[in-house]
C-alpha cells in the first residue's frame, strides 16, 4: 500500500529521541485506557466510541476549542439513508460504491467497499442519534443519486453535537491547549504520550496502553505539501493555506520514529480559487464566480469553466506558472461568492474585496484591465472578444462551455464596464493520504508491520484512500466518522486484552492540572482590548474569534453567563453554553 515513502525516518527518529530523551516531563499517573490525539471529527467518534464501550478516555487537544477542519467543512457523502428515501431516492451501496470509484479513479476498494455499505448506520444513524439533523441533500457531479448531506448550515452543526456528548460523558476528560510532543515506546509498542501545554509550557508523560491518532491532515505544513507535489505537474511559486491552523501532519511526525512512513502522501486535495485573504497572511479565501471566464498569464482561456471541478482543478494544476485570472464585467460581480473565513459575514466582502487593488484589478477597458493585472493587453482584448462571440452564436467551439452539451446556464457576454480580473492561486485543503493503517485502523510500520497500541483515524490517514485521486465530493467527514469510531473499537478490544481483568477500576477523575486556568490567569485582570493586544501562546483561538467579537462590537453576555467572561469556560456547564456561540460564526 505505501507507496510514497521518504527517505527522511531515521533524522526524524533521531530527532524524536532527542526531544523525548531531553524533555524535563512529569510522568502522569493518568487512569485513561485511551488516549485520543486531536478532538476534530475524528477524534471525537473516536472518544465516544470507545466510552460507549466502558472506556476512560483522555483527548489531548492542541487548540482551545474542539471541531477541528469540519468547521471549515458543509456536506458528508452518507448511503442509503432516511433523508434519501424521504426524497424518493433510491441509494444502494454498489451504487455508491461504483460512484466513487469512476470519481476517486484509485481510491482503495475494501474501505471504500466498508464505507458505502456502514455509512447508513455507522455515521447517519448515529450522529442522528447524538441529534445532528440533515436537512439538504445534493448530487456530487457524476454521482448516480443525490448523497451529498448537510446540515442547516456549515458542518460545524456536525460536530458541536458530538462535543456536547463528549463533554456529557463521564467517561471522557479533554486537555485543551496541549500538543502531544511524543509517544513513549517501550518493548517495541506504544505506552505514553509526552504533551506539552501551550499556556504554560508543562510538559507531562501520559502513560497508556493504547493511543488513538486523530491529528488530522498534513496540508498546513508547505514544505511538506511541496515535498509530496505529484510528480509531473509543476509547483507553483505561490501556494496559499486553506487548512487548519493545526492540520501540520503531526500524526505522521509522532509515528515516523515507530518506523511509520506515509502512503498515498502525494494525494492532495487542492483547491484552485485561492485568493489571499487580506486579514490571514499565507492563508486564502475561496472564490467562485459562475459568469467569469478564467485566463492564464498568457491572457488566453484555458478550460471549459463550467466544467466539474475534477476537471477544472487538473486544467488549473497544469498550468505553468500555477495561476490563473477571473475576468468578470460589472454584472458578473453581482454572482461573486468568497468564502473561507469568518469575517467574511460581517462585511460586505463582495465590496471590500473587488475595491482592495491588492485583490482584484479593476478598470473601465479590457485593454486597461491587462494593463493594470499584469497580463498581454493584445492577447485579453482578443480572449474577450472572442468568447463575446462564442456567447452570441451559442456556440464555444473551443472549450464547449457554450453549445450541446452545456453545463449549467448559458453564460453572458462581458460587455459592462467596470471590468474586473481576480488572480487566483493554489489552495490546501485536505490530504488523501497520510499514516498506513490496517482494517482494524492500526498503525502500520513502513514494511508493513504492526505497531503494538497505536491506532489512527481520519484525515491524519488520508481518511484511508476512500477518495482515491479526487477529493472534494463529501467524502472525508463521513469517513473519518467511520474511521474514529472503528479504531476505538479496536482500541478497546486490545486494552482489555493487556488489561488485568482482576484490577478495580480507577475511577475517572479529572487530574486538576487538565483544567485549571493557568495560575493568575491574565484573562480576570484586564479588559478584552488589553488581552487581545498581548501576543499570548496558547490563545490563538481566543484571539481570532475575540477580534470579531469586538469588530462586531457584540455583548459579552449573548455567548457568555455569569461572569465568566473573564475566565475561560472550565466546567462542562459553561463549556455546554460556549457551545452555543460556535455557529455564530462558524
Ligand atoms: C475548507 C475545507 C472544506 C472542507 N469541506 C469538506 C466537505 O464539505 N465535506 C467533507 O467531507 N470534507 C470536507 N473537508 C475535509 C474535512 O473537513 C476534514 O477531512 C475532516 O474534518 C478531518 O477531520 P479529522 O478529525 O480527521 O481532522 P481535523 O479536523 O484536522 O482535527 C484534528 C485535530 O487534532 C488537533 N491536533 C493536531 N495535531 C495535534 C497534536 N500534536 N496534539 C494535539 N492535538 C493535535 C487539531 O487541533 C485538530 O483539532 C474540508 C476541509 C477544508 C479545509
């Protein structure tokens, strides 16, 4: 299955043991069976999974807040479902199961097979049993049926459910604002994990019989995106994050030195309509605009744009150097949609955007317009009158946009001034490859082995190949569901096995040092301008969403109660309400 190995284990090994060897950590006696690694989708199914089953689980969580990339995310492919039904469509798992595979082209055939035919109930039923609602259901193109499901909203109304019930159960304790550094190895399997908590720089060892990864994807870590690039399509100068602000391949780093290597690293969910978003440096927005016709540097179209993105993304990807304009004239700025951040729904972005020189260049001649992006004035001028033409005789004869075989409305000619042009670069998004693991989601070692205790789920494997070559169908929430909850299971299964069944149970207590603020908390003495002023590690999340808060110049009290908007949340009661607030803007 590995088919992308790099040679990089043994520097990595060597840099693993250092750290490990040279960290002053407090060993934590901690009485959890399982450790989960990352509290996104997958990590979540994963903890209450294998609560459900009597496990004590600790989930170390880098970030302040639970969720992960779903945030980010809308629709999950499921098969077979009520709402399908309801709608009188008939889904079956070969369907689903042959959809997939003429769209993914190489995804791997026993996870795709398990997931088409488990979908149903393993994900839909029960995250409808945590009391998540779908309520639309589309069709991916090329899909046989409609199976694309969401919610009312953004998939954040996925997971804020699943961290309700976590934060409900007993069973399960979180360490917010803590890396996992390290695991601890003995006799060849894995039994600890060494955090290390953001706020205050403690570091501990946690022991453990068994360890869950669900660290997520590699795609806000550049250099290995760069690295792993498919081989034959050109890099682009410019490559803009579109990923999580955690999504660094941290899963693949903690495995490596058990001689860990990635499969399937060089598949990589790209987005094409990245525009640099002008309050995340690095970092992109996505842009779409149906009535646009896009252009490469030579000024000239290179693709049909209404095509599906599969084939729009490989036209983009192949382009050298990798960028490419949208043109549009002053009605086609009316159908611009940009999402990707939250503060895009306070302003009017379609305004903030198309007037920032920086973003888009705009000018009353298409002549002019060349001039002022940087593009052959001849070559545009020639570009736009000729796909003027092609919308007046109903007829593209060089990408088939227009014609017989149409897809979608018939687009309008750009004729109204102001005209615009959008340079648009690369974008991570989500990895399709990542760690190898087996059918019981263990760990696999790069000849193949097993590595004793340690298991993964979710983006952190490329959600195990089920999209193959192409993402962006759905297909990565829905997996890691799967993935979280099927690793658990076998987590469970070896814990019990080592466990002495004769020893009494540890109660699950909460150690104080997981929860407590930082000592004089900074947060109870100063205003919020203050804190937010303050470059504090550990509080990125408190940062970015406490800006919009003030830019929105909102009431504390809509998302907090009872003074504790001077503190962070600490009980699960106060955790519960902040729960709340996450759809706000999100
Ligand atoms: C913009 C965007 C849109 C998307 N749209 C869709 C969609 O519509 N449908 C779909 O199916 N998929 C979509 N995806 C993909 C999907 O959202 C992700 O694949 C999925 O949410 C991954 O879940 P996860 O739990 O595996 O990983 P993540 O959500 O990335 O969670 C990993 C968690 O682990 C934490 N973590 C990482 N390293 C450490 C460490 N060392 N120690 C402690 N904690 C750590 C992180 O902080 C994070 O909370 C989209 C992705 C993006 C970026």
């Amino acid at each position: 299955m590995s088919r992308t190995k790099r040679g990089l284990v043994p520097l990595a090994i060597i840099g693993m043991l250092l750290s490990a060897a040279c960290q002053p950590v407090e060993p934590v006696a901690t009485d959890a069976d399982i450790i989960v690694i990352g509290a996104g989708i997958a990590g979540l199914a994963a903890a209450l999974e294998a609560e459900s089953l009597g496990a004590r689980v600790l989930v170390v969580e880098a970030n302040s807040v639970a969720g992960g990339h779903a945030v980010k995310a809308h629709s999950l492919a499921l098969v077979d479902t009520p709402l399908q039904r309801s709608r009188g469509f008939a889904d079956s798992p070969d369907k689903a199961y042959r959809d997939f595979m003429a769209w993914g082209e190489d995804a791997d055939p026993w996870w795709l097979r398990s997931y088409a035919e488990a979908s149903g109930e393993q994900v839909h039923d029960w995250l409808a049993g945590l009391g998540v609602r779908f309520t639309t259901l589309s069709a991916a193109p090329q899909a046989s049926v409609p199976r694309l499901h969401a919610t009312q909203g953004s998939a954040t109304r996925v997971v804020v459910p699943m961290i309700a019930e976590a934060l409900r159960r007993p069973g399960i304790t979180f360490l917010w604002n803590t890396e996992a550094t390290g695991l601890l190895r003995r006799d060849g399997r894995v039994r600890g994990v060494y955090t290390e908590r953001s706020r205050t720089g403690s570091k501990r060892l946690y022991r453990t019989e068994a360890v869950i990864l669900a660290t997520g994807g590699q795609q806000s870590n550049l250099e290995l995106v760069r690295r792993s690039w498919k081989r034959g399509q050109p890099l682009p100068a410019r490559l803009l994050i579109g990923s999580g602000q955690y999504a660094t391949g941290s899963g693949l780093r903690l495995a490596e030195p058990f001689g860990a290597a990635g499969t399937r690293l060089d598949q990589q969910d790209i987005a094409i309509d990245g525009l640099p978003d002008p309050r995340r440096p690095g970092h992109g927005l996505l842009v779409r605009n149906p009535a646009a016709i896009r252009v490469d540097a030579t000024g000239r179209r290179f693709t049909n744009e209404a095509a599906s993105g599969k084939v729009l993304t490989r036209a983009a990807l192949a382009l050298s150097p990798v960028t490419h304009w949208l043109l549009f004239d002053a009605a086609g700025a009316r159908q611009l949609h940009i999402s990707g951040a939250p503060w895009l729904a306070g302003t009017n972005s379609q305004r903030d955007i198309l007037d920032n020189p920086a973003l888009a260049s705009k000018a009353d001649s298409i002549e002019a317009l060349a001039i002022a992006a940087g593009l052959p004035p001849a070559a545009l001028v020639e570009t736009v009158q000729r796909f003027n033409r092609f919308v007046d005789q109903g007829m593209d004869t060089d990408f088939g946009r227009i014609g017989p075989g149409m897809n979608g409305l018939r687009p309008s000619a750009l004729r109204q001034p102001p005209f615009y042009a959008m340079q648009l670069y690369p974008m991570t998004r989500a990895s399709m490859g990542g760690l190898d693991i087996d059918h019981e989601a263990r760990v696999l070692g790069g000849a193949g082995q097993v590595i004793q205790g340690l298991f993964a789920a979710g983006e952190a494997t490329g959600v195990a190949g089920i999209n193959g070559s192409h993402g962006g169908e759905g297909s990565f929430l829905g997996p890691a569901v799967f993935l979280g909850r099927i690793a658990a299971r076998h987590a469970v299964a070896l814990v019990a096995a080592v466990q002495d069944p004769a020893a009494p149970a540890t109660p699950a207590a909460p150690s104080p040092a997981a929860t407590a603020p930082s000592a004089g908390s900074p947060a109870a003495a100063a205003g919020l301008p203050e804190l937010l002023a303050r470059q504090r590690r550990g509080y990125w999340h408190f940062g970015v969403s406490h800006a919009l808060v003030m830019e929105r110049a909102a009431a504390c009290d809509g998302c907090h109660r009872d003074g504790w908007d001077t503190t962070p949340a600490l009980s699960s009661e106060q955790q519960l309400v902040q729960l709340a607030s996450c759809t706000r803007c999100h």
